[in-house]
C-alpha cells in the first residue's frame, strides 16, 4: 500500500460494484450530524473511516499496520420496522444493505489490504429519522508511504563484452 487514498478508492470502488442501491459513498466526517449545515447526500449512504489499531517497524520507514476500517451505513427512512407493519418489508432493506456489505468486506483481501475481517457492528443514535449502522473491520496492510521512493531508469553508454568461460571437467 503506497496511498491511503488508493486504499478508499479501492473500498469505495468494492462497496459501488456489489451493494445495490447505495447512493453516496464517503470519508466519515459526521455528516449525518450536521445535515442542515452539510452538502446534503443522497440515502443510503456508506461512509468509510480509518484508524490504526497497532503499527510495527518492517524495515526502513516502512510499517506493517492492523487497520481498523468503520463503515458507516446511513439509511434514512420513516417507514415501520415493527412487525406486522404494512411496510415493513421497505423499512428493513437496510439489514439488507448491511449483508450485502458484510459479504464483500468480510474474509476479502485487495491491492491494498489482506485479512479483513468483521469485528463489531452496533446501532448509533442519530436523533433523526435515519437508521445509522456502525459496522467495525480490521485489515492488515504495508506502509511504504515514509519511504524513498525509487525511480526506474536506464543505463547509457554500457556496454557488455564477451569473455571466453573454460570449464575444466575433473
């Protein structure tokens, strides 16, 4: 892993390509906090957050890091989730949505992770009419953003001469 924005491009990209319906995909910033005072997004939305949980030394300013990635699920709904409810079946689409991103995330390995694995997942308060979801993964992966960076080039003016080889069989 070189980039930490080829690591959300390429979670955004997984989430785009296999979970139907999502209509925005972001980097968690509390948004659905600040609704009034934020772009607006569309619902569902996913909204990815990075922490580390552990770093270690694997050479020369490169880490060997255990990533803990937050998904964030917003669903916004005014629909009946009780049972009985005419609407019910509409109103729990987004455990659905939460499957689906359960199914690509958990046990996947990419470019830029291996290992992910599903740590937690638990309701947060919004306060409003939408179903916030927190679902807690752990990944592991290579730091090498400290490093040098090495540059490909090419030799001039080399040249290779031919030297005679004996082989002396005993």
């Amino acid at each position: 892993m070189q980039d930490w924005t080829e690591l959300y491009k390429e979670l955004a990209e997984k989430i785009k390509s296999n979970v139907k319906g999502v209509k925005w995909i972001d980097l968690w910033n509390s948004q659905v906090y600040n609704l009034e005072g934020e772009h607006p997004f569309p619902a569902p939305a996913v909204f990815l957050a990075f922490r580390s949980n552990r770093m270690d030394d694997a050479g020369l300013k490169v880490q060997k890091v255990e990533l803990q990635v937050d998904v964030f699920l917003f669903y916004e709904t005014f629909l009946d989730t009780y049972h009985g409810a005419y609407n019910q079946e509409q109103a729990l689409e987004f455990l659905e949505t939460l499957s689906q991103l359960n199914r690509i995330f958990h046990g996947s390995d990419g470019k830029s992770y291996s290992s992910m694995r599903r740590l937690s997942f638990s309701p947060v308060d919004t306060g409003g009419a939408g179903n916030l979801y927190s679902v807690t993964y752990s990944c592991q992966l290579m730091d090498y953003s400290a490093a040098d960076e090495i540059e490909e080039g090419t030799f001039s003016d080399l040249t290779i001469e031919p030297k005679e080889v004996f082989i002396v069989e005993t």
